[in-house]
C-alpha cells in the first residue's frame, strides 16, 4: 500500500511538474505575441508619424497660464490646406488636446489640418475662460501663417463641452 500511495504521489508530482511547465510556455508565448503586438503598433505610429506633424504645441500666455495648440497637418501634402479647429470634450473640466480621435486623421488624410485647442478648465479659469482661450486661438490662426494653413474659412468642431 506504500508503494502504491508512493507511486501516486510521484504521478501528482510529474504531473505538475508537467502542467507548470506547459504554464509557463503558454506565458512565453503571450509575452512573445505582446512584444509582437507592440513592435506592429510601434511601426503604425511611426508610419503615421511621417505624414503627419502632432504635438506642435504652440503655446501662448493668458493671464499667467500657458494655453497650447496642437497642429496635426500631412508633412508631405503640397500647399496650405484648410483649418479645423477640434475642441475637446470633457465639460471644460476634463481632457485632453494631445489625442485626435479616428475621425480625424481621416481629415487629416483628406488634407486639412487640424488645430488642437489646449483651452483652460473649469477647475484652473473662471468660466468662460475656455471660451476666450477658443477665440484667442481663431484669432492667432487668422493672424499668422507661420505653419503655412489656409485660413481663410476656418471649421470648428468638438464634442461633449467643444461640441
């Protein structure tokens, strides 16, 4: 009967071992295809990041408190395109200008540019301060071609709070 609970043991133990070590190739194999998955996304954003500038940042002073402008535009394109100014959702507590939802670049690889409000929040400027950051930015837009946009007609959209 010790023999046979022996053996037992021994057959539980092999067969853990074998089961950990089938764990643990299954995890080299998950790591393996996240690098894998990485290294494709890593690839995208640089493929995306030759035809398009993002994160110019332009920034300006309002009362002490830096405002900023993100431009995204195709590097390669011929001539000025034209302006859509994004304004960013978050009910002017929240949010960011540094991210451009899909809808976008599909405007972007259509030719426009699009101009990135950094407006203030509710939680750092009295309300309408955004408001006036917005302006101030259509205003700097119309008074400069410093990035070579057509700022002729400029089209303004957003969502939650920018919409």
């Amino acid at each position: 009967a010790e023999a046979i609970a022996k053996k037992k043991e021994e057959a539980i133990a092999k067969k853990k071992e074998e089961d950990e070590k089938k764990k643990a190739a299954k995890e080299a194999e998950n790591a393996k295809k996240a690098v894998e998955l990485a290294a494709v996304a890593e690839s995208k954003q640089r493929a995306e990041a030759e035809s398009t500038t993002s994160g110019l940042d332009v920034q300006w002073d309002v009362e002490g408190v830096g405002v900023s402008l993100d431009i995204w535009r195709q590097t390669n394109a011929g001539g000025a395109p034209k302006v859509v100014v994004w304004l960013h959702g978050g009910g002017w507590k929240f949010g960011t200008h540094h991210t451009m939802p899909s809808f976008l670049r599909s405007l972007v690889e259509a030719g426009y540019a699009i101009a990135s409000v950094g407006y203030r929040k509710s939680g750092t400027a009295k309300f309408p301060a955004c408001l006036h950051d917005c302006k101030t930015v259509l205003r700097w837009l119309r008074s400069t071609d410093a990035h070579g946009l057509d700022t002729k007609s400029i089209t303004v959209i957003g969502n939650s709070a920018g919409g």
